[in-house]
C-alpha cells in the first residue's frame, strides 16, 4: 500500500515537472494557444460533418494548418524562429470558411422562406433557379459564390415584385378607364353589340346557307383536281408509259378514296342546305296564311 502512495506521489512531482519544464520552453504559450486552436477547429470540423456538411475544402485547408504547425515545432526543438504568424493567418481563414458555411446555410434556408412567400404574387421560376445554383455552390464549399448568388436572387424577387406592381397598376388603370368608357358611352357600346346581333338574328339562315355553299364549291373544286390528277396518272401510265404499275395504282387508289370522302362531305352539306331550304319555304306559308 506505502509502494503505492510513493509511486502516485512520484508521479505527481513528474507530471509537476514536465508542465514546469514545458512552461518554460522557448514560445510556450503560443505553442499551447496553437494546439488548443486546431484541438477547437478539429472538434467544429466533426460536428460540421455529422451535421451535413461537406468539409472537403476544411480539410485540405486543415492538414495546411498540421503542417505549419509540425513545422514549428520542429523549429522549436532546433532552436530556430518559428513562423506563428503563418499559423494564425491559417487558423483565420479556416474559421473564417466555417463562420461563411454556417451563414450561407442559414441565408439558404431564409432565402427558400422568402421564395414559398413571394410564389403567390409572383412567378418564382427564374428565383428559384438562381436558389438552386446558389445551394450547389454551397454543397460545393464555395461560399464566397453562393452568398453573392443569394444576393442576386434576392434582388431578382424584388424587380419581379415591382414589376408585378407597375402591372396591377396598370392593370386597374385600364380596368377603371374601360368602366368609365362603359358608363359614358353605354348607348353606342350597346347599338354596337346589339345591331349585329340583331341581323344575324334575321339573316342567320341566308348566311349559313351562303357558307354552306362556298363550302360546297371549294370542296367541288378539290374533286375537280383530283380527277384531273387521276387523268394525267392515266394519261403518263397509258400513253407514255413513264409511270410504274404500282405507282399508278397507288395514286389512283388514293385519289378515289379522296374523292369519295369529299363527295360524302358535299352530301351531308347538301342535305343540310336542304333542310334550311325547307324551313324557309314553311316559314314563308305560315305567313301567307296568316296573311
């Protein structure tokens, strides 16, 4: 038990010595500051990765960091000038890329916030692109890029806004100013909507039938050209024999079927020019007799 106790005791005054011995060391407090700074990024850097974040461009700027450290150590034990100040340039730009990826995280997050907002009186479709092209730069550790292209797409809200206002403005301009119109000159606006409305009432029948004819007459036309066209295939197959079998066959094949199509179409409109017909000639008894 007494071996025990002298032992702890010893190593008690060894452990005193060591820290009184390293205190004393040439640069010791820097030496402890340097490795309670990469101690502090390292465990940042862990909880950054658990947290999802990529920490590929921290790493390489971290084994950057080891090295100067190593560096100076090195130098240290041989009695040569460390570079400290190397170091600590280092340091802060490595706790400065964890304060920007910390930052554009939450720009990103409040940025996607303000989209959802701003969908219901604008077209978010470009914003949104410019949202996403600002989270790849982020997944990509450059966050330098990303907080400027969440700035861009902030400013592409707002112009999206304002343009949107100038249109509701204009908008209701013209909606006031066609109610005005409306009101003062309601009597024309109606002769214009009715008058017309009026003779097609009257006339309706004598204008279907004048497009049913011209319908007639166009589709007519085309039966003329086929059968022309059929006559000039038997005019080359016959006599001059410039024209294959099969092709000849083939033409006049759809030709003909073309035909009777358009001759069906000229039926149904003509057995609808007929019952038009027929109204009109009831119509014009029912008044006779009436007369």
């Amino acid at each position: 038990m007494e071996r025990k106790i002298v032992s702890l005791i010893l190593l008690l005054l060894l452990a005193l010595f060591v820290f009184a011995a390293d205190s004393n060391l040439p640069y010791s407090e820097e030496r402890q500051s340097s490795v309670a700074r990469i101690n502090s990024i390292k465990e940042t850097m862990d909880v950054m990765e658990q947290s999802g974040f990529s920490v590929t461009r921290l790493n390489d700027e971290f084994f950057v960091l080891r090295q100067i450290h190593e560096n100076n150590l090195f130098k240290i034990n041989n009695g040569a000038v460390p570079d400290f100040e190397a170091f600590n340039e280092r340091a802060v730009t490595i706790e400065k890329i964890i304060a920007d990826a910390y930052q554009v995280k939450d720009e990103l997050f409040a940025l996607n916030n303000a989209l959802n907002a701003a969908e219901a009186e604008i077209n978010i479709s470009e914003p949104k692109e410019m949202y996403l092209e600002a989270e790849k730069e982020f997944i990509d550790e450059r966050y330098e890029i990303a907080i400027q292209k969440i700035d861009a797409t902030y400013e592409k809200i707002i112009e999206l806004q304002g343009v949107q206002a100038k249109a509701n403005a204009a908008y209701e301009a013209a909606r006031k100013n066609i109610s005005t119109f409306l009101i003062d000159n309601w009597a024309i606006v109606s002769a214009v909507i009715i008058i017309p409305l009026f003779i097609y009432l009257i006339f309706r029948r004598k204008i279907k039938r004048h497009f049913i004819k011209r319908k007639i007459e166009s589709i007519e036309f085309e039966i003329n050209v086929l059968k022309n066209e059929i006559k000039r295939a038997q005019e080359v197959y016959f006599v001059k024999g410039s024209l294959s079998e099969g092709e000849y066959s083939i033409k006049v094949k759809l030709y003909g079927e073309k035909i009777r199509d358009l001759n069906r179409q000229v039926a149904v409109l003509q057995e609808a020019l007929e019952k038009l017909s027929t109204k009109r000639n009831n119509k014009q008894k029912s008044l006779s007799r009436t007369k």
